[in-house]
C-alpha cells in the first residue's frame, strides 16, 4: 500500500496519478453532498456535513503519504519523477481535459438554467455541481482507462494472428 523501497521515480508518479485520481472522485464527493445539503433536511444536513469532514480526512490520508514521497524524490533529484511521458501520465492528461470539457459544458448549462427555472437557487449550488461534475468524469475517465487487465491476458496472441507466426 505505501509502497516499496525500490520504487522507481516513474512507479512513484504512476502511483501519485491513481491517488490523485481516487482523491478527486473524493472531492467530487463532497462537492455532490455538499450542494445537497443545500436542499436536505437539518437532520440529513447535519450527517452529510460530517460526511464530508469524513471524506476529506481520507483524501488526506490517501494522497499525502505519496505526495511526501514524491516531493522527497524530487528534492534528492532521482531519475524518473519529472513529468514522465507515459501510459498513465498521458491517460491523466487525456482525462483530464474530458473533465474540463465537461465542467466548461456544465458552466453554460448552469448559466442557461439560473435564468430560467431555476433561478431562486444559490450560486454555491451551481458551483458544487460542476466542479463535482467535473472531478468526477476526470478520475472516472481516468479509473476506468487505467484499469488492470487480467493477469492472464496474453496480448500477443492478436498479433501472432495478424502477421501469421
């Protein structure tokens, strides 16, 4: 779970990106529950308010020990933690920009819609809506493209077919 001595800088990062992106649906979350609250009883209110003090003790719990890490790599000027170009490094970036993509949407949508009916909402709302929106399809897009095939998986198997060997 924290890791092994012999981490290499660009395991390191790789493993910074999947907690980055667990933190995120975290945060996505709280924002959710948090414009929630705006609706829900006093009593709903009071157990989603403690929810997301809950929440957000986990993200700490869940990004700070690789984050330390990382920096401690990067201070000591190890190989391999300064921006690596791979697989999931470009997953990241790709999810990434499907989240802003879908917040920018969101912001025009929101707009639209505290014109119109429903205007008497705060602004808070609106606000904890799309940035939920958009955490959450930047870290789903990014669990979901970065998911583990099975052990047992042999991908050479289609090349072998296609080249005839």
């Amino acid at each position: 779970m924290f890791g092994s001595k012999n981490e290499t800088g660009a395991q390191l990062y790789d493993r910074f990106l999947l907690r980055s992106a667990l933190s995120m649906l975290m945060l996505a979350v709280v924002y959710t529950l948090d414009a929630s609250r705006s609706f829900a009883a006093d009593d709903a209110a009071s157990i989603m308010k403690r929810a997301e003090g809950i929440l957000a003790i986990l993200l700490m719990i869940n990004l700070l020990p690789v984050m330390a890490k990382l920096m401690w790599f990067k201070v000591k000027r190890k190989p391999g933690c300064n921006d690596p170009d791979g697989f999931v490094a470009s997953t990241f970036k790709e999810a990434a920009v499907r989240g802003f993509s879908t917040g920018f949407i969101a912001m025009l949508v929101a707009l639209e819609l505290s014109k119109g009916p429903l205007a008497d909402w705060p602004a808070t709302v609106f606000l904890n809506i799309v940035l939920a929106l958009m955490l959450g399809v930047l870290s789903v897009s990014f669990l979901l493209a970065n998911r583990e095939t099975e052990p047992d998986e042999d991908f050479g198997d289609d090349l072998d077919k296609e080249t005839g060997a």
